[in-house]
C-alpha cells in the first residue's frame, strides 16, 4: 500500500503529485487537462508541481508578471496566457531569480521566455511554447484572480498543474484529490503490467488485443 495516499490532502498534493507523470495523471482524470504539445519544459529535467496562479499577458510587455510575483501565494505555478505571442522574452533570469525567492513553484506559459540556460542552471521549471531574445515594456498592470485559457483548456485559481519531460496538465481543483488517488492506483497497475512483459507475458494478451483474456 502506498503510504502517501494516507496522507492529508493539502500535505499529499505538493508531495504525492510531485511523484507522478504527467501521462498518468491525464489518462487517470479521463484525458482531461493536457496542454498542447507546443508547451515544453525549456530544459531538460524540469518537473512542476503546483496550484496555479494564471494571469493574461499583453504582447511585448511583462510588468504583470513582476506584480503576480509578490501577490501569488508560496508553492504556486505561475499559468500564463501571452496570447500565443512568442516574439518577445517577457520572462528571464531575474524575474526567475525573484520567483525562486518568493518560493513559486514553476511557470507555465503560452508564450515565450529567455535565458534559458541561466534558468536552468539555478533549476527553476519552466515550460513554453517559444525562446525569445526580444526584451519587453513595462506598461500594463496584472489583471489578477480569473481564470484562462490555454489551447482550450480553462485554467482557474488553484487547479492543480503538473509538468514534465511529456508536456503540462492541468486538474481542476475540485478532481484533483480523486484524480490523484486514481493516478496513483493506475500508477500500481502500470508497474504490475510491465513486470508481466518483463517476464515474458505479450501485450496483445495483456491488453486482450487479441481477444484473450486477460489476466487479472
């Protein structure tokens, strides 16, 4: 029995979703949440948990992103929709810096950042669809508190976000408790399969692909 499911949920979350993929978590909350292919982790090894904390972001300025900085709770990720623009760099090593400090979890964006490798090297995680050097204004003030929406997928206050190596999901936050308990139960199943395989057993048999039964 995995002893973090006996955990209490607010402690469980940060922990026990830290320890799952992002392809689990999807399949296991029904293929919901999963954000376009183009969102990467801008380095290898990046791995984000945490509740998000979106905001909208005008094209070519970045003055929201240093407000949401110092008004998002410690452990957030911060989830921005840059409206898909990816010709400027609105996030850098700074603004990375600061975030650390601040204690935020890592950040998700639709738009692009910069200083990629510096990023990288204090280990902060980040995923983006684009790499820019253009720098930015310093104009719009943050609109914070609503939701938004990312490829299709509406990201609200406190969703649960998860990214790694295969891309970013996003839970919404009444599922997130039972999604992880079924993360971790498919989790289980997935290791038993492949120790099947491992000792000789098809996958066309473990998944009756070929109208056996299959074994339970």
């Amino acid at each position: 029995m995995n002893t973090t499911t006996l955990l209490p949920p607010a402690a469980r979350f940060s922990g026990a979703y830290a320890e799952q993929s992002v392809a689990t978590v999807h399949e296991a909350a029904g293929r919901i949440g999963a954000l376009s292919s183009a969102v990467k982790p801008i380095a290898a090894g990046m791995k984000l948990s945490g509740p998000a904390f979106p905001f909208t972001l005008k094209p070519g300025d970045n003055l929201a992103i240093h407000e949401a900085l110092y008004e998002a709770p410690a452990g957030s990720v911060l989830v921005i929709d840059a409206y898909d623009f990816l010709e400027a760099g609105p996030f850098g090593e700074i603004i990375a810096v600061a975030a650390q400090v601040r204690g935020i979890a890592g950040l998700v964006t639709s738009g692009s950042v910069r200083d990629r490798d510096a990023i990288a090297a204090i280990g902060f995680p980040v995923f983006a669809k684009g790499l820019c050097v253009k720098g930015t204004d310093k104009l719009v003030p943050a609109r914070l508190g609503g939701a938004v929406v990312i490829d299709g997928v509406v990201v609200n206050p406190g969703d649960w976000v998860l990214g790694d190596a295969d891309g970013v999901v996003v839970i919404p936050a009444a599922e997130a408790e039972s999604v992880l308990n079924q993360s971790i139960e498919r989790e289980a199943k997935e290791r038993a399969i492949i120790e099947r395989i491992r000792q000789g057993a098809r996958t066309l048999d473990v998944y009756n692909f070929g109208g056996n039964e299959v074994a339970k």
